[in-house]
C-alpha cells in the first residue's frame, strides 16, 4: 500500500460500480478513520459478496478492465480478497471467520464525507457501530494507479445505502437473510447514466478479450 506522502498518479479516468445487495463490514462512515498507522484518516467500508454473487462477476471485470487499461504490471495491488484465505488466518489466531466462506471482499474509502441513504433513500441517522454487517449497496469509483513505486487497483467511495439487517458479527450465527441480485433502480439518484454506464461496460469487456489475446498479465483471482 502507498504511504500517505506518495504522489498518486491516475492511469484511467476509472469506471463506476454501484453493487447490488452485499453485506456492509466495519464502517468508518460517521468520521474517518485509519486503515493502518501509514494511511490517512479516510471513510470507507468493506464490501462483503458471495463468491457465486453477480456482483463478484462485476468487480473482477471492471479490475481487470482498469489493469489492462492502466497497464498495470503483475504482482501489483489487487483489492478484491479472497475471504476463505481470511477465514484460515482468523482461525490460526483462534478467532471465528465463518462470516468470510465462501465469500469476496474489498474495502472502497474516500477522504470525504459520502453519502449514506436509508432503504427509502432518506439520508441515514444512525452509527457505524449499528450498521455492522447489515445489508446495503455500495457505490464507488474504481480506477488504476501508481504511487511511487507502488500501482494497483482502487475503489473511491462515493455512496452507501443502508437496507438491513444481515450478519451477526462476532456471533456462530448470520441472519437469515438471502442476499439475491436485483434489479431496482440506482438508490444515489444515478439512473440517467445506467444505460450509459452499461454500455461502456460492454465496450470495456470487448476491449478486454483483445488484450487478452496479447497476452497482458491480468490480476490473480
């Protein structure tokens, strides 16, 4: 990860993803936080997503759309996590994992305040605390850069909607709760440009087959 006094350089104009119904992990949405002692103070949230998900399906195209395009070299950051790898740590440090099976994540974070809506779309009056684990949707900005000698692929938060109650964190248990695509309409009042969007995803994913032919090294899943 770039230190906070590295000069970030964009390589893409980024694409936007706004997911569908995912678990929403360890919040900082009230007021920013620090990821480690190196980063900056930022907002964010970690997006949990059932590997078999469509969302999943989503993310992995737009990251690799953003590395070919940015010509981003093996071996750089790639911030989708396997969560069965999380699992397997958690339970050498003999902490339950379960929520992590069979599951991706990735965190999305911003320096500036985001917007945080409520199953109505009415701005959310809650805490980060209450919303742990709950289900919602996430919007961010996903683009390649380099910073130093580092590069990747990042997500910048720009929206999270808060629907409801999911996972018990910290418990044996997660509610019962089935997280199902749909196909509702875009909760941050985005819904002019999803056709647009769309269509770029669709050009993006012809763009990619080409690449792909050439042989550029995509990240690893």
């Amino acid at each position: 990860m770039a230190k906070k006094n590295s000069r970030i350089k964009f390589k893409t104009k980024g694409q936007k993803w706004v997911t569908g119904k995912v678990y929403l992990l360890f919040p900082s949405l009230e007021k920013p936080s620090q990821f480690d002692e190196d980063s900056e103070l930022k907002y964010s949230v970690t997006i949990l997503m059932d590997k078999d998900s469509k969302d999943v399906k989503n993310i992995k195209e737009i990251i690799s759309s953003e590395w070919l395009e940015g010509t981003i070299k093996k071996g750089a950051h790639n911030p989708l996590k396997d969560g069965d790898l999380k699992k397997a740590e958690l339970e050498k440090e003999d902490k339950n994992g379960d929520i992590y099976e069979n599951r991706y994540y990735i965190r999305s974070s911003s320096k500036f305040e985001v917007k945080v809506v409520d199953a109505n779309k009415r701005i959310w009056v809650g805490t980060d605390q209450e919303i742990n684990g709950f289900v919602g949707r996430v919007h961010s900005l996903v683009r390649a850069y380099e910073a130093g000698i580092n590069s990747g692929v990042t997500l910048y938060l720009k929206g999270v909607q808060v629907i409801s109650k999911g996972l018990e964190i910290g418990g044996d248990t997660t509610a019962d709760f089935d997280v199902e695509e749909t196909e509702d309409d875009d909760p941050f009042g985005n819904d002019e440009n999803n056709q647009k969007n769309n269509e770029k995803n669709q050009k993006n994913n012809e763009k990619n087959e080409k690449l792909n032919k050439n042989q550029q090294e995509l990240p690893d899943f």
